[in-house]
C-alpha cells in the first residue's frame, strides 16, 4: 500500500474512470474529480466502495480545483499522488480549420487547468515532504497522426511542465511523470473509434500497431499506477509511452 491517498482530476471520464478503479487497490483512497459528471463519480464511487471520494473540480476554477485538493487532504490525511486524466471531447480538425475560440478552450481548460491543479497541490506536496504528479498526455508528441494538434499541442505543454516541475522539484521528494497513450479504446478514444473514421481506416491504423491491437483503458491505469507508486521512486520527469508499438 502506498502512503497516502491518489487524486485523479477526470476521474468521471471513461480512462479516468479505469485509473480510478486501479489506484483504489494501491492506495488508502481516491478521489475522483469531476467537473460536470458527478452522477458519474457517484457510481464509480459505489462501485468502488468506502475508500472512494467523488470530488468537484473545476478546472477554470482556481478557488474551485484549491477547494477540491484542501477537501481531499482533509478527509484522507495526505495526497501521495495526483493524477491529471482530464480533456476537452474535441474533434480531429486539421490546423487550417482550428479557430482562436478552438484554441483557448483546449489551453484553458487543458493547459491552464493543469497550471492551477500544479499551483494548488505543491505547497500540500512540500508539507508533507512527498508527492507525485502523473499526467496523462498524447502519444501525437512523438508520432504525430494528421487532425490531432488541437489535442496534442496543449499536451505537449504540460509534458514540458511536468519535466519542469521534476527538476525544480525534486529537492522536497515530489516527482512528475507522464504517460502517453496511443490509440485506446476507451473514454474519448472508445467514442472515436466507433464514429470519427470508417472500419476500414481503423482496421489500417491497428495494422500498424506492432502489438495489433488497441489498447484499452487498464493498459493506461498500469502505466498511471506504477508511475504513482513507490516503485517509481527514482523515476521523474520521464514519459512512458503506452501505445502497442504504434510510434515505432
């Protein structure tokens, strides 16, 4: 078990939801953030049992993700991790057809919202004299598929901050860790699979997988988990990518 309790920022969402599930095993309890699903959260929760917390958090809301963070400290005793597993349901545009309105609502709530969940948590962190950040991220960073920087380019920011955050960091025992994942049936991903694309370009895309397969949301928990726990004690400011093989 490890030392304190895991926050998960988008725990309501398909992936976070599966991050939620993995870390309840690992840790004293989760918090599931949401913003707008709580009757989601409140399932989860139950389905999860007593060491779950459903938790608002607003992620254009400083006051609000600072509230969410003080509540979870409160009821669990510590935060040993935070999860960052939110995003905006955005579509696959290419750049020419990405207005400035695109633009601020994926940096605002992705980008900023990450900044104000970083600013609430590390002075929690440097209390208790531990922590760790795991961000979801995108595999686009390393393999970039056409239609995908609106979602890419502000993951690829927080990337760069959770780096940043690992080096000036470290010095209190608070580490930052990424993961990417490629192509995963599940949350956003489940519903691009099913409506964004044909079933032939689809069947050509998991083709290019080395493991020939998509993966699936407990492929991203484990990824998530390991890089959470304590043994991933000497790992920071490092990205795992969770993708079959697809980036190769």
């Amino acid at each position: 078990m490890n030392r304190g309790s895991a926050f998960v920022v988008g725990g309501s969402g398909g992936l976070g939801a599966a991050i939620c599930r993995t870390l309840a095993s690992e840790w004293t309890g989760v918090a599931i953030g949401y913003r707008s699903g709580r009757a989601k959260a409140d399932a989860l929760a139950a389905d999860i049992g007593p060491g779950a917390l459903p938790v608002h958090c607003d992620l254009a809301d400083q006051a609000c993700v600072s509230a969410a963070i003080a509540q979870a400290a409160s009821h669990f005793g510590e935060i040993g991790t935070l999860v960052f597993a939110s995003g905006v349901e955005i579509a696959q545009p290419f750049v020419s057809k990405i207005t400035e309105p695109d633009w601020r609502e994926v940096i605002e709530t992705e980008l900023i919202g990450f900044t104000r969940i970083v600013s609430a948590t590390l002075p929690l962190f440097r209390r208790q004299g531990h922590g760790n950040f795991v961000a979801v991220v995108s595999v686009a960073t390393y393999c970039f598929p056409p239609g995908d920087a609106l979602s890419a380019v502000p993951k690829a920011a927080i990337e760069v901050l959770g780096r940043a955050i690992a080096k000036e960091e470290g010095r209190y025992n608070i580490r930052a860790n990424m993961v990417a994942p490629g192509i995963i049936d599940a949350g956003l991903g489940a519903a691009f699979l099913k409506d964004l694309y044909s079933p032939e370009i689809w069947e050509t895309q998991r083709k290019r997988i080395a493991l020939q397969r998509f993966g699936e949301g407990g492929d991203i928990a484990d990824a998530v988990a390991f890089l959470a726990s304590g043994k991933a004690r000497y790992i920071t400011g490092q990205t795992i990518i969770v993708d079959g093989g697809f980036s190769l």
